[in-house]
C-alpha cells in the first residue's frame, strides 16, 4: 500500500506538472515543471524523501526501459535521417562535446564541494 501512495505522490507532481504547462505561455515541459514542483516539495519539507524514495527508486531503475519507444520512433525516421548526414552530424559533435564538459565541470566542482564539507 505503502507503494500505491508513492506513486500517486509522484504522479500529483506530474499533474500539476502538466496544469501548469496548459496555463503558463512558456515553451518549458510539463515534465520539468513536475520536477521542478516536487525539487521544491521536498527543499521546503512539504514531502518528505521517504515518501517517495522507494517509488523514485524504482523508476530510475527502470528508466533505461523507457527509452524504447523513443527509439522505436527514431528508426521510423531513418530515411530522413540518411538524407541528411552533414547538419546531423555537423551538429551532433558540438553538443555532445558540449554535454560532456559541462557533465564533467558539475562533477568536479560537486565533488570538490563535498572534499571541503567533509574537511570541516
């Protein structure tokens, strides 16, 4: 039971997630609007980690899982794809390079920050 009330936690963010993308003019997903609802949930105590942690922890488990049907939809396009391999690939090296470094800068400066709090 514990389970079913997780997950309904979870998916009253997504709600209000996709409310607030049907009211506001902004270009922003529901999804991250979800997220972003229950990121400060939890920062002001409203939720509580624990009830949500078992359900979050099950769906980032599965998440690999959830990318299927976005790559299914991929292999549809193929065709339009291979007609145009120079913009795809004139921009698929610039942002991976660019996802990459700005992975690699956040790691450091996170791990950096928790060698100082840990000093103290």
């Amino acid at each position: 039971m514990k389970y079913i009330f997780q997950f309904a936690r979870l998916a009253a963010f997504c709600l209000a997630g996709e409310l607030l993308h049907a009211l506001l003019p902004l270009p922003v997903p529901a999804s991250v609007y979800g997220l972003a609802l229950l990121l400060a949930a939890l920062a002001t105590g409203l939720v509580k980690l624990h009830q949500v942690r078992e359900a979050a922890l099950f769906l980032t488990g599965i998440f690999p899982l959830l990318f299927v049907p976005a790559a299914a939809g991929v292999m549809e396009l193929v065709p339009d794809i291979a007609a145009m391999p120079v913009p795809i690939l004139l921009a698929l090296f610039p942002v991976t390079a660019a996802v990459m470094a700005v992975a690699g800068i956040v790691t450091q400066r996170l791990a950096r920050g928790e060698e100082t709090n840990d000093a103290e």
